[in-house]
C-alpha cells in the first residue's frame, strides 16, 4: 500500500507541475514528451494522472492513514 502510495503522489506532482507549466508558460511537458497532446501515449498518460488525482482525492478525505483498526473512524 505505501508503493501505491508513493506512486499516486509522484503521479499528482508531475499533473501539478505540468498544469503549472500550461498555466504560466503555455507549454504541455507531457504532451512535448509523448508526441503531442493529442496522441495515444500522451492520454494514456494524463488518464493516469487523472486516475492517481481520484485515488488521492478519496486519501484526501479519510480519517486518517493508519487503517480502520486504529478506532478513529468511530471518534467525534
């Protein structure tokens, strides 16, 4: 679980900085690397992203990251 982890947050840098780079600078890192916004390679890669965002999204908002045995998901 902490590879998935791991991966997840390097994926959301890297969607973080490349947004980063669109909105300041107008230039798509990831679609230069992969051939092109449009290409195959290129979606396959922000799908990921976008799949890594929704697993950080739900990590976002769990009580905590030590698992439903620590008894803090039941605490007000």
């Amino acid at each position: 679980m902490k590879a998935l982890n791991f991966v997840a947050k390097l994926l959301m840098v890297i969607g973080a900085l490349n947004w980063g780079l669109v909105g300041f600078f107008g230039y798509d890192l990831v679609g230069d690397i992969f051939g092109g916004m449009d290409s195959g390679l290129a979606r396959v890669v922000f799908a990921i992203v976008g799949l890594a965002g929704l697993y950080g999204l739900v990590c976002l908002f769990r009580c905590c990251s030590c698992g439903p045995s620590c008894g803090c998901h039941h605490k007000k």
